[in-house]
C-alpha cells in the first residue's frame, strides 16, 4: 500500500486529489495538510512514501515546505502548480530543490478532463513511490570538474539528441551545465511538459550554462553549441533543408506524448544517420523507444541512464531490456561520455 499525504490549502481540492487518488486500491492518502508548516508536522507523524504539495498556501508556502523535507526527510514529493508563467517558474524551483514531477491543476475540463487529471495523478504517486530517494539526498554538483574539448580531434558525431520525462529537468541541467562553451555540435531536446513550463525551464537552463539554451522555434536552422528545447504543445521533428538543418513543428496526434522523445530521435536518425548520438534519460513509459532503435539501426550512439539515478526507470529501462543501449551511465557520467564521442 502506497501511502500519501495531500498538502493543499483548499478543502475542495484536498478532498478531489483523496477521491482521486483513492480510486486505486493500492494507494490510502494517510492525512491532509492546509499548508506546509502543518504538513511537515504531521509527516514526520505518519511517515508517508509520497506527498503531494500545492506550492500557494498561507503559513509556509510549499517551496518553504519542500526545502525544509528535502533537508531533513527526503521524500518523493509531486508539486501541483497553477498552468501559468508564474506556476511555471516556481516549478523549475520546485524540481530543482528535489521534487520528483509536478502536475498541472487545471482540472476544469469537463469529465473527460478530470478523468485524466486522475489517472495521471496515479501513474505519478505510483512510479515516484517505487524510487527510493537516497539519489535524492545527494544533490548533484552542477559542474565536478571542468570538461575540455580536444579541437584538433575530428568530430565522430554531429549531433545531440535527448529525451527525458519524470525527474528530467534536474537530470538534463546537470548533463547541460557540464558542457563548454566551445562544445561542438547542436543539441535537441524533447521533455514531457506543458508549453510554458517548456519555455520557463529553457530560461533558467540558459542561465546556468555556458552554452546556449533556448525554446526551439518552427524551422530555427541547428547551431553548434545551441540546445533547442521542443516546446510543451508541440511535437519536433528535424529537416535537411539544402545545407542547414532545420527544426521542423509537426502537429501529428499519432504520439500520445507531447512533445515526443519517438518522433525527434526518427528525424534524428532519419538526418543525420550514424553520426547521431541519443540520449535517453529519467521517465515513465517506452516514448524513445522506436527512434533511438533507428538511430541504433543506422550504427549512431545510444546512452542510457542508469536504474540507480532515475527517478522513474522506465524509458531508459525499455531501452536498455531491447539490448540497443552502448553505454549505461549514472547522471553524473553522462556528459563525459558524450564528450568523449565528440
């Protein structure tokens, strides 16, 4: 039995996310919280495997809330954030402080809505219960040592590729952070998320990076050293247009994912053949599947995250189990071993 402690200031909402969650015989929400200062007495009472942190609340707001938990009694924690530029920022501080994923609230959708709100909220409690936190205890450095790159070397790969869902936003900062400024070749990125959060995490990934990190635009030509980050409402694909490579917006309703790790990592393959280098990291389910098979297919670099980092191992477990992974990697290896290809 999972067992989860809801922390929301609204008695409606606390008593949605309960039925909610409580639909699925395997979950028992243990007790309810109105703001942080009260939820943090009452898990260190009951001991849950998982809360759930609504970020605005009086007393102490769920940022506070969070970093008091990741200091003392690390937990997984999903935050649920307002659809909104502001929810959106306040949520890559979320992530980036220890929670695990986030939900969006916009639960004003009609049946069919809540309907998924609800098995959403479900697959979430119960993919993050399943990780135990002690990767979590040790923050990751942003940059351990400095990664030099040999310019005299002739570049093996021309491309970077990479997928991410569940606890991707702090995975892929400290792949992205670890790069040079001088790093050679143009990187792309699909991570499961809405369009605003999309564009509030390229913000503050740019801020830390010596390369440059940006939401990726319809048919924006790929720049060495520029990491394109594919926004939350669409799927990205890549195109040969005469010399230059393009990103290429695809609105195509045959991927459940949005924006699809499947999709850019077959146009990846489809463009740059076996001098493409795919990275799959941290999430729920198979999306990366089928394209990194292609880019495998086509004799370019498959890299995989290891069991012990992720906070869901799912995509890079799917990976691994089709024998199409070269290297499985911790987190923290990842970019030195990318580097090394280059």
């Amino acid at each position: 039995m999972i067992r989860v402690v809801v922390v929301d200031d609204s008695s409606f909402m606390r008593k949605i996310l309960t039925r909610m969650l409580e639909k699925d015989k395997d979950i028992q929400v243990v007790e309810t919280a109105a703001n942080g200062e009260e939820a943090i007495e009452k898990i260190d009472k009951v001991k849950p495997d998982v809360i759930t942190m609504d970020i605005e609340m009086p007393v102490m707001n769920g940022i506070e809330a969070l970093k008091k938990i990741m200091a003392t009694n690390p937990l997984p924690v999903i935050v649920l954030s307002a659809l909104s530029k502001e929810g959106a920022e306040v949520t890559m501080e979320a992530l980036n402080l220890g929670a695990c994923d986030f939900m969006t609230k916009d639960m004003s959708e009609g049946t069919l809505g809540m309907a998924s709100k609800e098995v959403e909220l479900i697959n979430k409690v119960k993919d993050v219960a399943k990780k135990r936190v002690k990767f979590l205890t040790r923050r990751l450095e942003l940059i351990k040592k400095p990664i030099v790159i040999n310019r005299d070397k002739r570049n093996k790969h021309a491309i970077l590729s990479i997928g991410a869902s569940t606890g991707g936003p702090p995975a892929l900062q400290h792949i992205l952070t670890s790069f040079p400024q001088n790093f050679p070749v143009p990187v792309v990125i699909a991570q499961h998320m809405p369009k605003l959060f999309t564009q509030s995490f390229a913000q503050r990934l740019n801020s830390l990076s010596q390369i440059e990190v940006k939401e990726a635009e319809d048919k924006e030509p790929l720049r060495p050293g520029v990491a394109l980050i594919a926004p939350g409402d669409v799927h990205m694909g890549l195109k040969k247009n005469g010399k230059d490579v393009t990103v290429d917006f695809i609105k195509d309703t045959q991927y459940v994912y949005r924006p699809s790790v499947d999709l850019l990592m077959l146009s990846t393959a489809q463009v740059y053949d076996s001098s493409a280098i795919g990275v799959i990291l941290t999430g729920m389910g198979n999306d990366g599947l089928v394209g990194l098979k292609e880019i495998k297919r086509r004799n370019g670099l498959v890299i995989a995250q290891d069991e012990e980092t992720c906070v869901v191992f799912g995509m890079p477990k799917a990976v691994i189990n089709s024998n199409i992974a070269d290297v499985v990697l911790p987190i923290d290896k990842i970019s030195e071993e990318i580097i090394r290809a280059l």
